[in-house]
C-alpha cells in the first residue's frame, strides 16, 4: 500500500508530468478520497484520468463528507481501467 504515490502521466510515450494519488494498493487499485456533499462526475474524470494514465485496473472513490460513507457511483462502487 502507497499513500500520496506519484503516477507518470504519460503522452504519446512521453513522461508529461505526474498525478499524485492518494492511496494505490498491491499496484493495482487506486483510491482517490474526498469529503464532500456528493461524488460528481468531475470526481470520476479524476480517477478515470488516474487510470487511463496508468496501468492500474480498478479507482475507487470513498466519500466521507456525508454522515454515511459514499463509494464513487450511485450504480457502480468502482471504475475500471478498460483500455488495456
């Protein structure tokens, strides 16, 4: 498990930059946390980018900001990395 990991953005083949996500577990799964109202798709995109980005499978995103833990969609608890 790695909090605050760096993950290569990469372009083209390119190193562009880099995201800093929040927590990545076994180098498979990334978690993005927030506190907020509600997970919108702004959110999504985030972890979305964070997979395409990637080789990492599966985001997850936990919500904390309500009195009962949200997980990243109102039909799927998880996003998956579909372009590998």
């Amino acid at each position: 498990m790695q909090y605050e990991h760096p993950l290569p953005v990469l372009f083209r083949g390119y190193n562009v930059g880099h995201f800093t996500v929040y927590l990545v577990i076994e180098e498979k799964i990334v978690v993005e946390v927030k506190a907020v109202d509600k997970i919108i798709g702004e959110h999504k995109a985030q972890v979305i980018n964070y997979l395409s980005a990637s080789e990492l499978l599966v985001g997850l995103i936990i919500n904390f900001g309500k009195q009962k833990v949200q997980t990243s969609g109102l039909e799927h608890p998880k996003l998956v990395n579909n372009t590998l």
